[in-house]
C-alpha cells in the first residue's frame, strides 16, 4: 500500500467579537476570593435567607473541603484556584421587569446577545442574569394567568406560598454530597430560577434564562429548580456567555428539573462560555409515569468542562431523549455526555450526541445507561459520532452501560473519523471551495441537534459553528 | 488485616480511560494466595518480555511472576512454520521471529493452581507474545474448570510489520474469571483480530478487558465478543481502542452482544475508543438484550421450549470452542465443562457432530 502524504490549511484565530466584550466592575459589589464560612454567611445574609437555608449551605462548605476529586477523572482542573475565585459579584442595581430600568451597560451586553428582542419575538419569559445576582426577569401576563411562576429562587424564598414548595425540592435531585463543586454550588450558590407550570398547562413558547459572567476571576453558581406538574408541558431554553480573560473562571451551577406524571419538559442549552472559563455544571431530571423528558445541549466554550446531564426515567413508560453536540478547539478540553437510569417498565432513553475537534481541541464524550431490576421492557440506545479535523486535536468516547434486567435491549454504537477525502472532493467538483465543502459538511453533521432548537437559536448554533469552521479553514 | 500467605490485587483489570467510580465497572479486586518462595531461583524471561503490557497491569504480573516456579521461553525462528502448538504455562513469553507461524493455547491448568486456607483456590496464567515482522500468530485461550475457585489470565502481544494476531478466547467456566488483554500493535499494516466467547451462569464473575493499541500505520483491529449470562452471573468488559497519534489510516472496530437469561444478572460493558489522530476510523457497537420473542416463538413452533431454545444459544458456545480446540487438553477441558452445563446426552451430541472422540473412549 503506498503512503500517503495530505496537505493542511492553516489555522486562523476565531474572531469572537460577539461575546468577548466587557464593562467595568467598578462599584459592583465583589466579596473578597475565597471559601469561607464568613463569605458563605455573607452571601445568605445578604440574600436575607431563611436559617435552613444557611445551615444547608454550611454543611455543603464542609462537605465541599472534606471531599476529593477522583484522581482518575477527565481533564485537569489543576488550573482552577479556588482562593483566586471570589464566588459573589454583583452589580449595585435590582431586579428590574422592563429593560428600561436596567443599567445601561447591562442592557447594552444583553441587548448585543440579542435577549430582548428574542424575548419579543419568540419568549414566554425571560431571567437575565449578570456575574451572580438576576438583574432582569419578566413573564408575559397572559402565562402568568395560567399560574406559571417563573422567578428567582431568593424571590421564591422569600415567598410564603413558594418558600415550602422550594423548601421541599431543593436539593434533593442532586444532593450536597453529590460530588465536590455540587457541594461548593450548594455553600455559594446565588440567582438562577424557579419554574413552576400548574397540571395541565402547556407554555406555548419558551421560557429563557441567560447567564453572563461579565466579572474576571470570578464564579457563578446559579441554580435552577424546575417543576412541571402532571399532564403540563415547557421548553425551557439556558444561554450563557462571558468574555475572555488570562485568569480562570468557574461557573458551578445546578439544574434540577422534576417532571410529573405525563408532562414533558424540554431543556436546552447553547454553552458558549469564554474559553477561560472551568464549567463544572450539574444537572438532573426526575421523570414520572408516561412523562417524557427531552435535552437539546450546544456546547461550544470553556477551557475545561464536565457536563453530564442526568436523567433518572422513575415513572413507568417515561422517555429521555438527549441530543448535544460539543465543538472543541485550540484550549478547550471538554469533558461531556450524558447518564440516563431506567427505572421504570417500559421505560424508553434514546441519546444522540456529535462532537467535533479541531486546532488540539479535546472532545470526551461519556455516557451510562443504567438498567434497574425493575425496568422491565425497557429500551435505550445511544449513538456517538465524532469528528476530526486535523491532527493535532483528540476525540475520546467512553460509554458505560450497567443492565440488571434480562427483558431490556440497550444498543450502542459510535464512530470516530475524519472528512473523507472524497466527500470534499465531490463538493468541490460540483463547484464549492474546499472552504465551503467543509463547512457544509460539518453543517450537515451538527444538523441533527441544531434542528432541535427553535430556530433563531439553530441560527445562532449555526453561526458558531461556522464561525469556528472560518478559523479551521484559512 | 491481611491474613498471612493473602495477597490483595487492588483495582486491576483497568482500562486506559476510566468511568465514573461509582458505576464499579473500572476494575475488579481480587484476594489470591501467595506461597512464599524464599530461597528458589526464579527462571525469568528475557529482560525484553518486561516492556510488553499485559492486560491485566503490573500488579498481576509481579504476583504472578512470583508465584510461578519457572519461566517458559519459546522461540519460533524466522520463517518458520510451526504446526506443534505452544502450550503456555503459569508464566510464558513467545517471540516469534520474522515471518514464523505459530499457534498457542492458554488452558487453565489447575493442577499448578495456588493454594492456601485463606484465600481462594487460584489458577494463573501470564503470557507475553513478541511477533516480529510478517508473523502470524494465534492464540487460543480456554477457561473452562470448576475446580477452582477464580481464575486470572493476562495476556500481552507486541506485533510489528505486517505481524498478523488472531485471538479466540473462551471464558466457559471457574467462579471468578478475570482477564486482560493488550495487543499493541506497533507495525505498520499489523492486524489484530479477536474474537470472544463467554458463559457465566450461577453465581460466576466474568471479568474481562481488551486494549488494542493501535500505533503503526494502517493498522486493522477487529474485536468481537459475545456470551450468554444466566443465574445470578456478573460480568464486566471493557473494550479499549487505542488510535495513537501517528497510526494515520488505521482502523479498529469492536461489537459486542450479550445474551441475557435471567432478571437476576449484572451486565456491565464498557466499549471506548481514544483517538488521538484525525485520518483513523474507529467503530465500537454494543447490544444487550435477550432472545427477541419472535425468534423465541419460530423455535417454538418447531416443537422446542422457551428453555430448549435458549440452551440452543449455550450451545452453540461450546461447539464452537470445540471446533476451535487446537489440541486434546483443550478439547478435554471444553468437553468436560460442556457435559457439566449440557449434560451427557448433549455433550456427546456435540463430539459425535464434529467427528470427534468422547472422553471416556479416549
């Protein structure tokens, strides 16, 4: 067989202007960088927490000291100082309903990430979050006559009627002791929201939270906590974004999602934190009988990531459907999946995720498929399909399947590979620049996900990824 | 504390990439018996044997190493063909030169099996395969007795230029079976191909994991593995891929079916790929289930039962073993465990298919 030589573009910078802006953190309250229990009293007092609150987020400080990482996990944190991190920044503004009362240079980073125009156009409810505290949060009346409640976790609190409701959720989906930055969430977390859809009740659009860490060297723990009752159904769609810095940046939050018997709940996400930034994100859905729970995931930034959302199938007959695509270039070391528990009889997860490396990017893709005892008839498969796009990138995949039942049928497959030679070579017979024949393709690749999006958001996918593809061609 | 003459092997069997811990799919610890060998000289294999990885990791080969009275070497000269197999004992290194044939068999041996009150009843084996360019290699591997109670067999192949490895392994029987397997293959254009056949019934522990690392160009990896579970059996596979950086135009690909016969059994399987080099193709399936009604149904209807006709799936194992078995004591072995799991009548059925002899006649 003859060897072969190939030739190589050169690789471009990404040109990142859309979301590597910043503003001044002058006279934003920023507590000093640090874990300790004065800073953790620090950020309940000023949220002016009930106690339980507070003795929850103690115990999680200790916890979160007393426990170690696992020596044999993913890709290295070592550049993560959490004496480096200040967990709680906020700008000296409150919580606005009309943007017109939201400081200017806020409203100006959200109005350039386009959030109120969606919001007009396509949203049942917007949360704008800003370093660690909401600084916008609205609900069109017509939902919130339906008896949706879509707010902050601290405005829940200090709600009676919510306060029990949190009280009885929160963190019990994804306990303290989950993992070392669950427990950290737990001692600092601050913003995120609170959804609540009464039975029955369909939100014709979507509700949307953006997150944007604007402040350097610094953490955002928001939490999100969400319940559809019985027979009611959402789409809830998390953006988030941060300009780029040389120090580290951590973002640890928490997404609880409690699906009842027959609702559906679909979640999606487009990560395209700054490529400083260590997302270290938990996420988890309990799903009840008949119910069915839906993940579309883009994840496009970060230096380092773990993100596996999980989705416990309790009910019987209750379905998951996953689907994500993880783009990894120069810096980024991405540590992604998903882990789905059958439970239930009858119960169905089907997991489809892309990933895609490039310029010494890292892709790992993790699942587990666990099926329990009882899950009789149960059914799951997962599909992997990776991209390389030279040679100096890596692309691993690490699925684990665990089956306890003998009527379950689990599938699996994956694929790493490259372009082929000849699908480029075809495109550009029929008239395209190498250019374009790549980026098709890779568009072709990542369709699958970006069709599951609503479309300004597929637009914005789409966008990125070309916007990274640019880069790789040169 | 550990009791005397007890050796803990603490998280072995592990893969290159790991899971989460909790899944308990990582690795597997075993207590096996050390019997003290002040004072004999140990019989090593050439100082070159120490740097092939072996499936199992260093921790297993150090025990085994000092647990076995000798080192076996065998060489097989450049071109040659050899049509005697090598019959690997508790600890053997092959090299096989430049364009030689060679076929080994790795049969449990419980005769030489380790033993001390407080630990289980342990048989090994460690065998480490040099094949040179152009060399062409199988290894067949029988795990088959009842007569002790675990079972632990490291494999490691280096294969150069060219090289060819072919692998069947057979995991029929002993209580607690654990095997490892790495096959580096390090010459442009070598091949690895690896079949797998298992049965863990009862209360029986199947662990197993298979590396394939793939560094030379254009290399090819095939690895395939499937086995029946039933009673209250646990198994474990993990199946590692590795496409290193500089394999430019290799592939590997990895399936593995699983037969599932009882609500009371464990099936763990783990397939990864790593892949560090963009102009490589790396596949891995897996599916996990049982027998689909409607196949059930079809036999069935041809006058069997629902038990008969998953028997059907058993047996097809143990006729394949047999028809792979390249030499009596494996061909013995294989039966003997097939009249255990089949009964006589089967047993018999399956010798007199093949044309071969019984036990008792010989």
């Amino acid at each position: 067989m003859s060897e072969r030589t190939r030739t190589r573009t050169q690789v471009a910078d990404v040109d990142r202007s859309l979301y590597d802006f910043t503003y001044s953190e002058e006279g934003y309250e920023r507590y000093d960088d640090g874990l300790t229990p004065d800073i953790v009293r620090a950020i309940s007092e000023k949220k002016d927490e009930p106690a339980w609150m507070l003795e929850m987020r103690l115990k999680a400080l200790d916890t979160y000291h007393a426990k170690e990482m696992a020596p044999n996990w993913g890709p290295s944190i070592a550049g993560l100082d959490m004496d480096h991190i200040s967990t709680y920044v906020s700008p000296r503004t409150k919580q606005a309903k009309d943007w017109d009362d939201v400081p200017d240079d806020i409203k100006n980073t959200f109005e350039r990430l386009g959030i109120p125009e969606a919001e007009r156009e396509s949203l049942a409810g917007v949360g704008a979050q800003y370093d660690s505290e909401i600084v916008y949060h609205n609900m069109r009346d017509e939902v919130a006559k339906e008896g949706v409640v879509y707010t902050t976790i601290e405005d829940a609190l200090h709600d009676p009627e919510w306060e029990p409701v949190v009280r009885k959720y929160f963190g019990t989906l994804i306990p303290p002791a989950d993992h070392k930055f669950a427990a950290l969430h737990y001692a600092v977390w601050s913003g995120g929201s609170f959804v609540y859809v009464p039975a029955g009740v369909t939100v014709e659009y979507p509700l949307q939270s953006y997150f944007r860490l604007n402040a350097e060297g610094a953490g955002q723990f928001e939490h999100t906590l969400i319940i559809v009752e019985e027979g009611a159904d959402l789409h809830f769609i998390e953006g988030c974004s941060a300009p780029k810095y040389y120090e580290a940046n951590l973002h640890a939050g928490a997404v609880e999602l409690f699906v009842k018997d027959k609702a559906r709940l679909r979640y999606s996400t487009i990560e395209n934190w700054s490529k400083n930034m260590y997302n270290l994100n938990t996420k988890r859905a309990r799903v009840g009988a008949d119910a069915q729970m839906e993940w579309v995931s883009g994840s496009f930034g970060s230096h380092v990531s773990y993100l596996y959302p999980t989705t416990i199938l309790q009910g019987d007959r209750s379905n998951c459907e996953f689907s994500g695509i993880t783009f990894a270039g120069a810096t980024q070391d991405l540590d992604t999946g998903c882990k789905v528990i059958l439970n239930g009889a009858e119960t169905t997860a089907s997991v489809d995720t892309k990933s895609i490396s490039k310029d010494g990017g890292c892709n790992t893709f993790r699942s587990s498929i666990v099926v329990g005892r009882h899950a009789a008839n149960a059914r799951a498969s997962v599909s992997c399909q990776s991209l390389m796009l030279d040679d100096i990138s890596r692309s691993d995949t690490i699925p684990a399947m665990d089956v306890r039942n003998a009527t379950a049928s689990v599938g699996h497959e994956a694929t790493i590979g490259r372009i082929s030679d000849d699908t480029i070579l075809y495109l550009m017979s029929r008239g395209c620049s190498e250019s374009e024949a790549r980026t098709m393709v890779v568009g072709g690749f990542a369709n699958p996900v970006s069709k599951e999006l609503p479309l300004e958001y597929a637009v914005e996918m789409n966008n990125l990824i070309k916007l990274e593809m640019e880069g790789a061609i040169g | 504390m550990m009791p005397e003459h007890t050796i803990a092997l603490e998280r072995v069997n592990t893969p290159p990439a790991q899971t989460w811990n909790y899944l308990r799919a990582n690795d597997i610890s075993l207590m096996v018996p050390s019997r003290s060998r002040k004072g004999d000289v140990y019989f090593a294999l050439p100082r070159l044997f120490g740097g092939v990885e072996c499936g199992m990791g260093p921790q297993v080969t150090t025990w085994i190493e000092s647990q076995s009275t000798d080192a076996q070497y065998v060489e097989v000269p450049a071109g040659q063909i050899r049509t005697e197999p090598i019959v690997a004992s508790m600890d053997t290194g092959v090299m096989v030169r430049a364009g030689a044939t060679a076929t080994i068999v790795v049969c449990q041996d419980t005769k030489d099996a380790i033993s001390q009150e407080s630990a289980p009843l342990t048989s090994a084996s460690l065998v480490r395969i040099i094949a040179e360019r152009n060399a062409h290699v199988r290894v067949f591997e029988f795990v088959t007795a009842t007569d002790v109670n675990q079972h632990v067999e490291s494999v490691g192949i280096v294969a150069g230029k060219d090289a060819h490895i072919e692998v069947r392994q057979f995991f029929l029987g002993t209580q607690t079976s654990a095997a490892g397997l790495v096959c580096a293959l390090d010459g442009n254009r070598s091949r690895l191909d690896l079949t797998c056949r298992y049965l863990a019934r009862d209360t029986d522990t199947l662990d197993i994991n298979h590396v394939v690392r793939q560094r030379g160009r254009l290399t090819r990896s095939e690895v395939h593995e499937s086995g029946v579970l039933d009673g209250k059996a646990k198994k474990s596979l993990r199946a590692t891929i590795d496409l290193i950086h500089g394999s430019s135009g290799s592939e590997g690909t990895e399936l593995e079916t699983v037969l599932m016969l009882s609500d009371d059994v464990t099936n763990k399987t783990m397939p990864v790929i790593l892949c560090d080099e963009d102009d490589v193709a790396g596949n891995h399936g897996a599916s996990i289930g049982t027998v689909a009604p409607e196949q059930i149904q079809y036999l069935r209807d041809r006058g069997l039962t629902h038990e008969e006709a998953e028997q059907l799936y058993v047996r097809a194992l143990f006729d394949e073993a047999l028809i792979c078995a390249p030499n009596s004591a494996a061909r013995d072995a294989v039966l003997r465990r097939a009249t255990e799991v089949l009964g006589a009548t089967v047993a018999n059925d399956l010798i007199e298919g093949l044309g071969l002899s019984s036990l008792e006649e010989g």
